[in-house]
C-alpha cells in the first residue's frame, strides 16, 4: 500500500487552476453585455433636447406614461391605446401610490397635442408630481 505524504498534499493546492474562474467571469460579462439594452422596456422615440435635470425622488414610485408619432399610449411599457384607457390606468395607479411621479416620453417629431392630452389627464386627477423625458444637449 502507497502512502501519501502530508507534504505532496500541500504543494498540489498551492496551484489552484484559476481558467474556470475567468471563463466565469466571461461568461457574466457577456450576459450583463447583452441583457443591460433589454431592460429598458419602452417604445422608440427621439426625446426633445434640453431641459432641466430629472427631479429627485424615489424611483419605485416613477411611473412611465410614454405615446407614439401616431397618438397610440403606453403605460409602465404596456399598449393602452387610447387617452381614456390611459386615465383610468394612472387613477388607479394614483389611488395605490398618491407620491407617484408620472414620466411622460414623447416624441419630438410628434404632435404637441398628445403630451399635453397626458398632461391634462393628471392634472383631472389630482396629479402634480411629474416629469418630461429629455434628451441631455450636447456640448
């Protein structure tokens, strides 16, 4: 029978293979990589350039109210369609929150008349917290 010395032992862990541990590594870079452009659920726009910085608060309790070229709303990323489908949505959505901030996207190219149709819907219903998406003006 082989007997093993305590020292052999030693030696074999004081070479610790560190190749899976970057493949690791690799691999977690590759998939932050990929799902980081993913988690932003909204619909494509062109933000209107300037504007202040962003209010302060609490995020759990920004809601986004974003509507398209066409006048077609969404609400937290979800087709509502129409304005009223979007006032009901956002008076129960104040009812459980009342510091709700409403973030409100819209396109530059597009009509005037549909941010302020959001707008008008908040302020109906006893909205006063909320904030219009911009773009950062390059320097």
């Amino acid at each position: 029978m082989r007997r093993f010395s305590q020292r052999n032992h030693l030696v074999t862990l004081n070479e610790i293979n560190i190749t899976p541990l970057l493949d690791l590594a690799f691999v977690l870079l590759i998939i932050f990589v990929i799902t980081t452009p993913l988690l932003e659920q909204s619909i494509p726009l062109k933000l209107p350039v300037g504007g202040a910085a962003r209010t302060q608060g609490d995020p759990k309790d920004a809601v986004s109210v974003e509507v398209s070229t066409d006048g077609v709303y969404y609400f937290r990323g979800r087709k509502v369609g129409t304005v009223e489908a979007l006032e009901r949505e956002l008076r129960e959505e104040y009812r459980r929150n009342p510091e709700m901030i409403v973030r409100i996207r819209a396109d530059r190219e597009g009509k005037f008349r549909f941010p302020a149709e959001i707008l008008d819907v908040c302020r109906r219903n006893g909205i006063t917290r909320f904030d219009i998406a911009t773009e950062v003006p390059r320097r």
